[in-house]
C-alpha cells in the first residue's frame, strides 16, 4: 500500500477549505432554506467534504496524520468509512493495477468471464451505468452495494481491519446524527438524498479517471477543466498528476500541469479532454468504455478466495514492458 507522504508545513488554504466547509454544513443543515435549495447545497457540500477527505488520506494538510483525520472524521456523508476509503484508495494507487477487474478497488470493469455469466437485465443496468447520466444516477447505489457486500464478507471471513473501520465509522456518525435529530430540522429523507446526491456528484469526476491500456503509464486522464467542478474536486481532474505527486496539495496540481502539459501527455499517452463540457457531451447518454475489460480474455474467472496465484495485473498478462499506444474496444451499445 502507498504510504503517505506528509507536508513540512501547515497547509493554511486546506485547512481554510475544512472549516469553510463545516461551516456551510453548520449553516446549511440548521437554515430555514426550502427543501429544493438546501438539498442541492448540502449534497456540494458533501461532495466537498469527501474531496478534502481524499486530500487528509494522501496526508495534508499538516505534518501530523493523526490531527489530519480528526479533522475530516465526522462522517458527514454517511456511506463510507474513513478508514476503509483510504486503505482501498491508497491500494488504487499502484499504478500497475489500475482498471484490474480484481486488483484494483476502484475499477468499474469486470473480468469477461464474469461478465458473460450476468443475467441480462444486470448487463443492461452495468452498460447504463457506464454512461455518465447512468454513473450519476445508479452509480452510487450499485458502487456502495457492492462495496457493503465486499466489506460484510470480510467481516464474515474474521478481517479485523475492516470490522474496525466499521466501528470508527459508527462513532464517527454519533456527532452527526445527534446533530440532525436534535439542533436541525432537517427531514432525514432530505438529508439521506443529499448524501446519495453527493456521491453522485463525486462519480462524475471518477466516471473516466482511468481507461483500459496496456501501458500502465497511459491509464491516468487529465481533463483541463478550472471551473466549478474542478474546484468541487479540488483539481483532481488533473488526475495523471496527482497519481504521479502524490505528495502535492490540491492547490498545486494545476500548476504542475500547465508548466509542462506536452510532458504529461506523453506520459498519459494523450489521454485528455478539455473540459467537463467535453465529457458531458461526449458520454451523458453514451457508453465510454465496455464493462468487460477489454485487454483481458473470457478464460473461465479464477476463485480468488481459494487460488494461491491470484491473476497479475494487466500489463503483466498481457505484455511485459510498454507497447504502442492501442485503441480502446469500441464501447458495446
């Protein structure tokens, strides 16, 4: 697992984003705003709050992990624990595993064996859902439904590290449910569409973060967007740099990019859009990707509870060193 590296200093304008954000949540779940507003507000909120969890994982804003966490610990967004987004986030980021049907925690491909065995209303739910409108929509349902599947078998199966997390993340929920039951009058069902909403903001950044490609290198996507949702995301649409300097703070991404863009386009092999427009154009209602990996075979899927040699990344199976560029299979419709 990649360790985080830690700042030198205290990182002010992070720090300033954390309590900017408590205080919107402060302020939002206790105003007497109509349902209509307020619940658009909370879910960017809550996306926001996840974005600054990920910057806390990676190790900022200070030297000293252990205040970094109590900072972003509240579980204001409800569906998952800290401790188990930064351990399977952390294991994301060995490259060499990126979009791996089984190695990779956050991929959305399946392995072509398992693909082929699906009824077909799950395939045309799973095709849907790798269209953006899809990834917004059902994204966070069918991606925490099968995280809390992943996570119950591991507890069932005696895997302590994930029960534990579990058990902070209740405590962690103790402060924030209190809070709504007893300072807002928030209904819980405008709270709960809040979170979910916020999920599905996040999805929109994570929709294409990462293709199929035989050279791992060329996986990671930059998408050269500084509105609104590039803030949201706290730049981590520049995505390729932040996988290459992990250490470097959110507000420092786009200026490691635009310094030397040819660079790392060579380094993602051209893996690039504009702008979020671009995206929402290109794939709101049209499939990006295929849900089978598309550089694996459909051999019969190995029993990963039981196998001693689990699959190897891709790049390992399928070539050794970096490749040409290949062009992705074309996206099933």
């Amino acid at each position: 697992m990649t360790q985080p590296k830690f700042p030198n200093a205290v990182e002010w304008p992070t720090l300033a984003m954390i309590g900017a954000m408590y205080g919107a949540w402060i302020v939002t779940t206790t105003a007497t705003w109509p349902l209509w507003f307020s619940i658009p507000i909370l879910a960017i909120i809550l996306a926001f709050h996840s974005s600054l969890t990920h910057e806390v994982l990676h190790g900022h804003p200070t030297p000293w992990q252990p205040l970094n966490t109590a900072l972003i610990r509240p579980g204001l967004g409800l569906a998952i624990p800290y401790g188990r987004f930064r351990d399977s986030h952390l294991a994301h980021h060995r490259d060499e595993i990126l979009t791996d049907p089984y190695d990779d925690p956050e991929t959305n491909f399946l392995d072509p064996a398992v693909w082929a065995g699906l009824p077909g209303l799950v395939k045309r739910l799973l095709r849907f859902n790798n269209t953006l409108l899809g990834r917004i929509l059902l994204g966070p349902l069918i991606g925490t439904s099968l995280f809390y599947r992943g996570d119950l078998k591991a507890i069932a199966q005696g895997n302590r590290t994930v029960r534990n997390s579990w058990l902070a993340h209740g405590v962690a929920l103790v402060p924030v449910v209190l809070w709504l039951a007893s300072v807002t009058t928030l209904p819980i069902w405008a709270y709960l569409l809040a979170a979910y909403s916020g999920l599905s903001l996040i999805k929109i950044r994570t929709f294409l973060e990462h293709r199929a490609h035989r050279a791992a290198r060329a996986r990671t996507v930059v998408v050269e967007d500084r509105g609104p949702l590039a803030f949201l995301f706290l730049n981590n649409n520049f995505h390729v740099v932040h996988h290459m300097h992990t250490a470097a703070a959110w507000y420092k991404l786009p200026t490691l990019y635009f310094a030397r863009p040819d660079y790392y386009l060579r380094r993602n092999d051209g893996y690039r859009y504009a702008s979020y427009r671009e995206v929402f154009k290109a794939y709101f209602v049209k499939t990006k990707d295929p849900v089978p990996h598309p550089l694996r075979d459909a051999s019969p899927a190995p029993d990963r509870a039981t196998s001693a040699t689990p699959l190897r990344p891709v790049d390992a199976v399928l070539h050794p060193t970096p490749i040409a560029p290949q062009p992705l299979v074309k996206p099933d419709t």
